[in-house]
C-alpha cells in the first residue's frame, strides 16, 4: 500500500517508505524542508501522513 503526505511548505507530493512512522522526521525532495509527521491515516487505496515543519533540527 502506497503511503504519502503533502508539504505543507511547496505542496509537493512526498512519498513515505514503509517504516515511516508518526515522531519520525522526512525531507521534502522539492524543497529540502524537514518536516515531522504527526499522524498517519488510513484509506482504502493507501495511507496519508499529515506532517508539520520540524524546527528542532
Ligand atoms: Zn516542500
């Protein structure tokens, strides 16, 4: 099943792997911004993660 989440940054389509999980950090391939996801959820056709910008470094 495909998972996926959107920048909140450029809005660019960011695909997740697998064992990406809710804590961890991701990195927009578009525009390099770190983001954190904050909660995954599920539909028939795959799984959308919603993230926010990670400013900890
Ligand atoms: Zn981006």
């Amino acid at each position: 099943m495909a998972k996926e989440t959107t920048c909140p940054i450029c809005s660019a389509n960011i695909p997740l792997e697998e064992e990406d999980h809710v804590g961890d950090a991701v990195f927009c391939s578009f525009c390099g911004t770190r983001l954190r996801i904050t909660r995954i959820k599920e539909f028939e056709k795959g799984k959308k993660a919603d993230v926010e910008e990670d400013w900890e470094g």
